[in-house]
C-alpha cells in the first residue's frame, strides 16, 4: 500500500493542535509524531489504513511492539499516543468512535528515581565553580548549578530562561515550564549571587556582541547557536564534567538527579509535599509521592547499614 497520504495529513493536524491547544512542548511533539509515524507505517504493511483501524488491529500493533522488544515504557507511550490521536479523530468527526479508548496499556515500571547525597551535590557546585576555560566560563557554569540545585528546574526551563526574569537581584523566578504554565520559585542567597556575578560578566559581553552588529540575547544564558541559548545538550555534557572533576560518578549524575536532589532533601527537612509538587510544577500530587518512597529507601538503607541489631549475629564458639 503506497504512503497514506491522508493519515499523514491527519497527524500533522493533530500535532498543530496539541501545540496550539494544548500547549504541548516540542518534546511531546516530537514522541508523539515518532511513535504515529512508526504506528502508520506498521499498519500500511498490513494493508490497514491508521485513521480506519478497529481495537483488534490497534491491539495487534501492541502485540508486535511486544515481540520486538520493545521496552515497557516505550509501549506505553505509543499507546498513550495513539490514544490521544485517536481521541482526537473522534472530536473531530473524522470517525465515529476510539478503537484504542479500552485498551489498557503494559504501564510504566515506577523505578525509583536516582537522587544525589547533599555532599555530592556541594562538591558538584565545587567542580563548576573550577571548570571552565575563562572566568565567564566558571562564573556560567557556577550560577547554572546554584539555580538549578536551588529551584529543581527542568533543564530545559533553566537553559531558556529570559534574562529579564533574574534583574533587580529578584527573591522570586518565574518559570514557564510544560504546556506554557508559570509558575513562582525562591531563590537561595547562593544562588542570587551567583546569578549577581553572572549578569555582570554577560551583560559585558552582550555589549561587546552589540558592537560588533550582533542582536541583543533575551537569555539569562545566551548561545550564537540556532537556539539562541545554551542547549540541554550542552549543558547535559557540561554536568558529566563537573561530576568527573568532583569524583562523583558521571553515570549518576544528569540534570534530572539534581531536580531528583532538590525534592528529596526539601522532603528530608520537612517540607510539605503540596509545596514541593508546586516548586516541581507537577500536575498531580501523586507524581511528586515518589519522593517519599526514596526517602523511605534511604531510611531502609540507612538502618540496615547502622543499627547495630541489623547486623549479622556473630557465629557461634566463636570468639568475639
């Protein structure tokens, strides 16, 4: 069967909506035309045109995802995708009903998410505040660990963030984080330092760029990139430094532990889970109960390793 021109046609629309609907991020956007693209093309080789198929071809697709491999989240996101498509096809009229609406899905494993000790983290900061190749270089490198430890950004909210949201030393950042939704985060001391420091040493060379014919940055961090800031690759790269200079385990380290970190030791002193959930920018609250299952983890693994009734008993005749 030649290319279903008109089920590409359909996911396009579907894809413009989610962004301007629904506020979709270009992430999601781009999963959900990678996992319909690979849906499409799997139907056209059973001679199944997408926008038509029944629940019993939409469950043969799960099947076959199954038999090649396919890990079980991977699974459940091209499920949820063509859930959403679907669901959509039928809003809009283009059939009569959601063949994947009772379908139910593998679910996500719920893995515990990896974390960082707070002494990991100070000497993460330690190593940025070393590395780099110029002063601008370290001083960059120093205020995105602070800001990054000290809010739990994602990474892609800290590395587009506008520089008019650090002016006037702010207490505050308003962030724009999934779906185009604000929200207010504090700031620590160290962090508006670091973002003091920072705002000098870019501004002088905004300056120096202008004067040069180059367009003003509205980044806190600017790029001469195609993003117009530092990239979350850059900066995934970056931390994977930082983490070998500090002697902390690069494998353990990525932007999201240190997001993990700052949820995990805000819930160790106290903090309400409500508040972390709106720090996070969660949607739902039961996304931010993870935490608490790490906390318990560690408890667990704090007591196996330091009561002394925890211990193995000593064999015994033999001597103590």
């Amino acid at each position: 069967m030649a290319r279903n021109i008109d089920s590409l046609q359909r996911i396009a629309t579907f894809l413009d909506a989610q962004a301007a609907e629904a506020g979709a991020s270009e992430n999601t956007l781009s999963a959900y035309a990678r996992d319909l693209k690979d849906a499409l093309e799997w139907f056209e080789t059973k001679q199944v045109i997408l926008l038509s198929a029944s629940r019993n071809e939409v469950e043969s697709y799960l099947v076959h995802c199954e038999s090649i491999g396919l890990a079980q989240s991977t699974r459940a996101r091209r499920l949820s995708a063509l859930k959403q498509f679907f669901r959509f096809a039928y809003e809009e009229g283009w059939r009569d009903d959601n063949p994947a609406l009772q379908i139910k899905g593998p679910g996500r494993a719920r893995k515990l998410p990896k974390t960082l000790s707070l002494d990991e983290v100070e000497r993460l900061i330690d190593a940025a505040r070393q590395s780099g190749r110029s002063t601008a270089d370290r001083v960059r490198n120093t205020c995105l660990m602070e800001l990054l430890y000290a809010t739990g950004m994602r990474v892609s909210e800290l590395v587009s963030l506008p520089v008019s949201a650090a002016r006037g030393d702010p207490r505050m950042l308003l962030v724009r984080g999934k779906g185009g939704k604000e929200r207010m985060v504090p700031l620590s001391p160290p962090a508006r330092d670091a973002i003091t420091a920072w705002l000098g040493l870019r501004d002088a060379a905004e300056d120096a760029a202008r004067a040069k014919g180059h367009p003003p940055s509205p980044y806190l961090f600017p790029s001469r990139g195609k993003a117009g800031h530092l990239t979350r690759h850059r900066f995934y790269l970056l931390i994977k430094e930082f983490a070998l200079h500090a002697g902390v385990d690069p494998a353990n380290v990525t932007p999201h532990t240190l997001r993990h970190a700052f949820a995990t030791h805000l819930l160790a002193n106290g903090a309400d889970l409500r508040a972390i959930q709106t720090l996070l920018g969660h949607a739902d609250v039961s996304t931010t109960e993870i935490y608490t299952h790490v906390l318990d983890a560690q408890l667990r693994e704090l007591v196996l390793d330091h009561h002394p009734l925890a211990k193995p008993a000593p064999e015994a005749g033999k001597d103590e």
